[in-house]
C-alpha cells in the first residue's frame, strides 16, 4: 500500500529568497547579488513574476574556495554563450 503524503511538511529555511533576503544574509548590496547572479555563481528562477535565489546556491557558493577562479576553458565558454545570445538579440 503507497503512503500518505505529509502535507503539513514546511521547510525549515525558505528555499527560494528574494535578492534583498541574500544581500542581508551575505552581507553584500542586492546588486552585488545580481552580478553574482549575471556570472552564474548564484541560480536564480522566475517564479510568479519575481526572480528569486534557490536556499541550495547560496549553500554551494559559500562552500567554493575563495580563491577559485574560472579556467580558460570556463573563460571561453562564457565568452562564446554571450556572443551566441548577442547574435541571437540582434536577429
């Protein structure tokens, strides 16, 4: 027989914040938190309109070294993806 689902189950931290909510908690402006965003070291989703910050990024950016920096490779991809969504903005 399957279980019953729990719907009184709540998360214990939210698991989307808003940019305000991640600024206060890594003490940096929102718009530091958008540039985090911009260079993919945060994933953010739209959701209802709002765009917000999965709880799980925040985790797994604090947890990179400080010293990490991206490869060449890295560099090159990002540098390709950007001129692909120009290319496609222009069309």
């Amino acid at each position: 027989m399957a279980e019953k689902l729990n719907l009184d189950w709540e998360p214990k931290a939210p698991l989307l914040l808003t940019f305000e909510q991640v600024g206060l908690l890594l003490n940096v402006s929102s718009r530091t938190v958008r540039r985090f965003v911009a260079r993919r070291e945060l994933i953010a989703r739209q959701l209802g309109g709002r765009t917000l910050i999965l709880r799980s990024s925040i985790d797994v950016f604090l947890r990179r070294p400080y010293h990490a920096t991206e490869s060449d490779e890295e560099k090159a991809e990002r540098r390709r993806r950007k001129a692909e969504r120009e290319q496609v903005a222009q069309l």
